[in-house]
C-alpha cells in the first residue's frame, strides 16, 4: 500500500531490501507513516510476561517460561504515577497486562495504588486459577468495594464457544474463564469481554454468538458496546502485512489519531535491567529499537531511530496489521 506524490517522491533514497528496515522509508520507496502523541490517555504497565498458559497466538508470547518481561513492583508504578502527576499529563486511565497480571505478587498494591489517585483502571487478564485463588479474589473484592466501577476487568473469551476459545487457549479453560466471569458479575464488578476476530466471522454473526451466552449466563455485559466487548485483530505473524506510508491515510480514511500509540505508553522492565523503559504501546515490548527512555519525559522527547520528536515511525508489523489495518486498541 502507497501512495505517494512527485514531490514526495523526488528525494527518495533507494529502499533498503525487505519490508520494516528502514524507518523512514518503505521497500517501495514511500515515505513512511508517523504517529504522535495527541494526548496521554492511557498508561499500560506490562506487569511481567510469565502467564500460567501458552496461547497460540499470543501478542508478545507469554507462557509458564517466559520471563523477557520481569515482574514490575508496587513502587515502580508509583513512579510513573508521581510523574504523571508532576507533568500535569491529563492521563485518565491506567492499564495492566501480561503475561497474567495476576501472577504478580504486588498486583493488589499496584491496582490500589492507581486507584486511590483517581485513575479508571482496566485490567486484562485470562481469568483462570491465577484471579480465582482466594487472596486475590479477597484483594479484588476489597478494591470493589472501595473504587467501584472506576475497575474494570476485561476477561480474555477468544471466542464464544468451547471448541474455538479452546483451539487458541487450551483444554479446560473455556470453563474457567466463565467461572472467573460469573464470579465477577456476581460480585458487582465492572467487566468486559476480550474476544477475537480470527475466524473469518463477520462481527455482527461475532456479537450474536457472545450475546446468546451473555443471556444464558445472567452477565451484566451489553455486546454491543465495543468497549465492553472488544474484538481484537488476529496476530498471526506468518502472514504477509503491508507497510503503512504517508498516503495510506488517505486510502484508509484514517488519521494517525485514530492509533492507539496517539493516545498511549506501556512501561516495561526487561529482565537484567535496573529500570523500567516506555515503549509506544503493548504490542512492542521487545524491540530495543521502539525503547523511548526511562521516564515519560524522556518518551516525549526520543529522537532518531524509530521516532522524531516522540513521533512513533510505524516500522514494524504490528503497526500495520493490528493498528492502521485491523482497527485494534487495546484501551
């Protein structure tokens, strides 16, 4: 996909071989697409990747063993929450994801922490045996009571029948999943659904299929709104992407504010590392070359490389396929 004018053109260097090397240019030549930050809306903490499953597709891999992402702490979040603060950033909502956020020791602390300074927080999770053990159901029950629905916690339901979720998921966690859902809208909690898009189903067929086992199961959850059922874009990292150019907007009808990385960070910490890092989004936790800096600060000036003045370059697959083509936010 390009498109691109003869003034554009005209100062083109040759492309370099393959697609998403060259951070300005695409392989056909075209001046790559950008995104700035408009306004820091969200801010993701990856809370480690170390999750009790293997997916099929996970979006940044997480298993039982991988642990490229460490555990974050209590206080590493308070970190960015005072920077927040102190550079008066306007940030509404606080994000956790995995890995199994879960699995974390200090999650409790962590979620309180956002909560008790106002943020809506939303927390990702598969809702298997790590939520349900009870210290942590008593964690979160304590939470409710005292925040409400400023949490909300989006349980991962790939699909709306056993057999699908399970083909991406496993055996046996098509039943837990609806378990931890059950015990979340019995409980009051503010809850949505993250499904996904990869079945080639059209999203009305989608929304039907989830709304009949809402019904049947009594969840307060409306499958109409997209934010409390999310239908998140397949990752499958064999298929073939197109990079994204300056003209691509055009031909979308898109503009780089409707990118999720207009809006959003995620904070990160690599294992052997001393201190977090800010990446452009969830979707990029690994590549050294997306790191932006060890502050928020620091993330809005980064310059060279992947970015010009904090604009994000979208040079890597995820920013096609997910992003600018599949129409995903994860917030």
């Amino acid at each position: 996909m390009a498109l691109a004018n003869a003034e554009e053109t005209a100062d083109k260097p040759e492309a370099q071989r393959g697609k998403f090397r060259d951070p300005d240019w695409t392989v056909g030549g075209d001046r790559r697409a950008s995104v700035g930050l408009d306004t820091l809306r969200t801010l993701w903490f990856n809370t480690g990747t170390l999750c009790n499953i293997t997916c099929r597709n996970c979006y940044i891999e997480s298993s039982p063993t991988n642990d490229r992402l460490v555990y974050l702490t209590a206080d590493e979040v308070r970190g960015f929450l005072d920077e927040i603060a102190e550079e008066d950033l306007g940030t509404v909502e606080i994000g956790f994801t995995g890995g199994e956020p879960f699995m974390n020791p200090d999650i409790i602390a962590m979620l309180d922490a956002a909560l008790a300074r106002g943020f809506q927080v939303l927390v990702l999770t598969n809702g298997l045996q790590p939520m349900l053990r009870p210290r942590l159901k008593k964690g979160l029950l304590g939470l409710r009571s005292a925040y409400g629905d400023r949490l909300t916690m989006r349980i991962s339901l790939d699909h709306y029948t056993r057999q699908l979720h399970e083909a991406e998921r496993g055996p046996r966690t098509f039943a837990k999943s609806l378990e931890a859902i059950d015990w979340l809208s019995r409980e009051g909690f503010k809850t949505a659904i993250a499904g996904r898009s990869c079945w080639n189903e059209a999203e009305g067929d989608a929304r039907a299929g989830y709304t009949r086992l809402i019904a049947e199961r009594g969840w307060h959850i409306d499958p109409e709104d997209p934010l409390a059922l999310v239908l998140l874009p397949e990752m499958d990292g064999s298929q073939e992407v197109p990079e994204i150019s300056v003209g691509c907007w055009q031909i979308l009808g898109k503009s780089p504010s409707d990118l999720m990385c207009a809006k959003s960070r995620m904070i990160v910490k690599r294992k052997g590392e001393e201190r977090p890092a800010v990446v452009p989004c969830t979707l990029l936790p690994y590549e050294r070359a997306f790191e932006m800096g060890a502050t928020l600060s620091e993330a809005a000036r980064a310059d060279g490389g992947m970015f010009e003045r904090g604009h994000v370059k979208l040079c890597h697959p995820h920013c096609a396929k997910f992003c600018a083509l599949g129409g995903g936010s994860c917030s």
